[in-house]
C-alpha cells in the first residue's frame, strides 16, 4: 500500500477531513461561457474569518488545502491567505487562471511553498480560448503567467476543460504543457450552475466526440483495457463508497457555506455560525452522504457497471437524488464500454425524462 | 563531534495525525510518514537548538533508548530528510528560524 493510500485509509478511519477546497471568491475576470458560478459578491469571509477558519482546519487535521475560486487573486488578501496557510502547515494547491501572474507574484507563490498551481487553458489558440473566457487577450496573459511560474520553479497542471468548441484542440493544449514542463489533465464534466441553472449543459460534449477521447492512447493509456466491458460486480463495490466526498473531503465556498465537494452543493452547516469541526462531525447531511454504499443504490446497485463508473454523488444531486444515477456518469460508462447502464435503462422505461435539477440553495443568506 | 543544526524547509507541508506526522515537501511531492520519535526531532527542529540537545530533552527524556543509540539514529534520519530537502542541516545555528513545529517556521 502506497503512503498516500495509507494516509487515505487512516484519515478515513479516524474521521480526518483530510482535504479541504476552499473558494476564496466568486468573483473573477473571465466570463467563461460554460462556468457554474455567478460572480456577484454577496458577502465574502473577511481575512480574519478566513484565518479563524484556516486555524479550525488545522486543529481537524486538514493537510491538503487547495485555494481557489473563481480567480482567487482577485482577492487583494490573497497572499496573507496564502502566507497564513503556509504558516499553517498546509499543503496548498492554487487554481488560478494566472491572467494576474506577474514575476513578483510567481516568485512570492513559489517561496511560500505552494506545491502546485492548476490553471484553465481551454486551448492553444487565442480565438477559441478567449472566445470561451470572453477575455480579449486571456491566452496571452494566461501563458505569460504559466512561464513565469514555470521560471519560478512551480509545478503547474494544465487542466483542458472539453467542450465542443474546443474539442480539436486537446493535442495543442497537450503540446504546450510538455512545451512549458507542466502536467496535463482533460476534463469532460460540465456542471449545472449553482442557481440550478442548466443552460450551460450543452456545452458537454457529445457522446460521438467522448468516444474520440476514450480512444485516444495519449489521454487514456490503454484504450483495450479502459473501454473493456466492467468486470463482474464485488463485494467491495457493493460496499464501497463513490468518492471522497464529505468522508475525507469537504468544500467551504467564500461566503462561509460547507458542502460535501464543490461539485455536490448540499448544504451543510456555515462555518461563520458553527465551528468547522462541530459541523465536520455532527452534520446530519454529511451523515447521510457517508452512510451510502453501493449496494443501497435503487438504480445503480444493480448495474454492471458499478463497480468501475465514476457515478458523481453531487451530479446525481443535483439530478433529484445523491442515491441516484448521475446521467452524465452514466453516458461516459455507456461511451466508453458500449454496454447500457441500469440508470439509461430506467429512464428509458420512464419515458426519458430529463433530469430534474434541483435548485441549489446557500446554507444561510449571507446579507 | 561537530555540532548539528536543522531546520525544517520552507517548502514543505507538515500535520499530525495520532502519533504520526505526514510530511510533504513540494519540491518533489514526497510524502514522508515520521514516527513518534522522528515526528519530535521534526517538531524540535528549530535552527536554534543543537541536534544534541534535541535528542538528549527530546527524545531520550521521553522514550527508553540510549543516547549514543539515539544520537546515531537521529543523524541518520535527519541526512535522509537533507537529501529530500525536507530539512535543513547546519554546523551553525541557522537565520531566520525558530518558530514551534507546524507554524512553517521560513514560510
């Protein structure tokens, strides 16, 4: 067992709220079409609430803190963060779409020890780039930032967001990172907006088009053996849990609101009101999240694929049911095996209703 | 026998769990898993304070082993952590440190 699963294992065990992702801010300079957020500010946690909270982080346990946002340097504090976490022993992780990353920022990044920096980049050409951050001029200064850091000595990942629009251009984004010695990751989830918006669902890719990506080698290593049929359903999927969340991780938003993944927006508690830990520990909600298993599932416990789908507990929330399929989980399951899953199968007997998104609500109003 | 003193980098991330300290540097992502006995000479490495003095009020104050044993065994780890960049080791007191474990003493 690797240490990093070990860490995973006991952190479980013991209750650990290993991770935390902590958005800083909703607002942001980019207006990028297919985004889940709106960038009004109704509110943010002050630095000193910030720091309270990042004390009660530490006090739980929490060792992986990753900063983001919309663009979290948009937040003038944003360094004291930084600098007060670090002073914290987090390991911090910064997402950022580094248009304000100058030398001086890249330099101070890097001797605060940040162990990494993730950045947006939808493609290598500023038409289709800019045309998704409605940001004349983002790429630009996006890859501007990205050497700098680079230069400063960070490790940066390239994460390549997957529309239709962009869909051609992977291999350019892939070239640019092995260009300027950053890591890669593709990304084909479009969440629903936060206000239960989901008009920006048709900016997923289509099924045709994921089938390219399930294909490719330079994304998924073995293609025979990533699109094979699942094998046969164990005990450990039945009993397993889908992910992370709520379990060892949890996402706070600026205004103070804890949910179980920033992708899984069921409220839970506010920190401004309650101690992190004491929502951490006793909140009904996150008991319920870590009391699923895979055989509790009414769909999905019966499907074959539930032993290998990345069935998202947040999307298939936001769906209607954190114990139902995530449709969107279950087309990259069908794409990339060819074989129905047990959720397509009950809508189709449904009549093929779309999926019911709920409105996503904050735990408390801030104002 | 020269004197030793470390400290803990600045480019690291460091939290207890139990009686353990997970300890990752980010330079190179290495996730280290410190013992009891180790996780106390991490925690005591201020800069200020001689590697001597740490295992003798340290460790060989609080757990039965004996000095010379200890000594050793905390040269070498402390060498393994220099290699990693997780600590700092000096044969003078070093600048700019001492503060207590887990305020990221440089940082």
């Amino acid at each position: 067992m690797g240490l990093m699963t070990e860490l995973n294992a006991k952190a479980l065990r013991l209750g650990i709220p290993l991770s935390v992702h902590l958005d800083l801010t909703y607002r942001c300079n980019e207006r990028c079409e297919h985004c889940y957020l709106e960038h009004d500010d109704r509110g943010e946690m002050s630095l000193g609430e910030i720091r309270a909270l990042l004390r009660d982080l530490a006090d739980a346990g929490v060792f992986f803190l990753t900063l983001s946002g919309g663009e979290p340097l948009m937040r003038r504090d944003c360094f004291e963060i930084i600098e007060s976490a670090r002073a914290l022993g987090f390991n911090v992780k910064l997402k950022t779409n580094a248009v304000m990353v100058r030398e001086k920022e890249a330099r101070r990044l890097r001797a605060l020890g940040v162990e990494q920096v993730q950045i947006s980049l939808y493609s290598h050409r500023p038409e289709v780039h800019d045309g998704i951050t409605k940001l004349p001029g983002s790429l630009k200064r996006t890859l501007a930032g990205i050497r700098l850091l680079r230069s400063a000595g960070l490790k940066v990942t390239l994460a390549n967001v997957l529309m239709p629009s962009n869909f051609k251009d992977s291999a350019g984004v892939r070239a640019l990172a092995a260009e300027v010695g950053a890591h890669y990751t593709l990304d084909p989830t479009i969440t629903p907006m936060m206000d239960g918006n989901t008009s920006v669902l048709r900016f997923r890719v289509p099924p045709k088009e994921l089938r390219k990506v399930f294909e490719d080698p330079n994304l998924v290593g073995n293609v025979e053996e990533f699109c094979a049929p699942p094998p046969p359903v164990d005990d450990g999927a039945r009993e397993g849990f889908p992910c992370s969340a709520g379990h060892t991780a949890c996402y706070i938003s600026p205004y103070g609101d804890l949910y179980p993944c920033v992708q899984f927006p069921l409220p839970c508690g506010n920190v401004r009101r309650q101690k992190f830990i004491d929502i951490w520990k006793d909140s009904q909600q996150l008991a319920e999240v870590r009391s699923i298993r895979g055989k509790d599932l009414p769909t999905c416990s019966s499907c074959a694929h539930l032993g290998t789908c990345t069935r998202c507990p947040g999307l298939a929330y936001m769906e209607g049911s954190m114990r139902g399929p995530s449709s969107a989980d279950c087309e990259k399951s069908f794409v990339r095996t060819g074989i129905t899953t047990a959720g397509m199968l009950a809508r189709q007997a449904a009549g093929n209703p779309p999926p019911g998104l709920i409105q996503i609500e904050s735990a408390q109003s801030p104002f | 026998m020269s004197e030793k003193y470390i400290a803990r980098s600045p480019a690291v991330a460091a939290r207890r769990f139990d009686e353990e300290m997970m300890v990752m540097s980010s330079v190179d992502s290495t996730l280290f898993n410190l013992s009891e006995v180790a996780a106390v000479i991490w925690e005591s490495a201020d800069g200020q304070t001689p590697l001597s003095q740490i295992v003798r009020d340290q460790v060989c104050a609080v757990f039965d082993v004996a000095p010379d044993e200890a000594y050793r065994d905390a040269e070498a780890f402390v060498e393994d952590l220099a290699r990693h960049g997780i600590l700092l080791v000096s044969a003078s007191p070093v600048q700019g440190s001492g503060s207590s474990a887990g305020e990221g003493a440089w940082a």
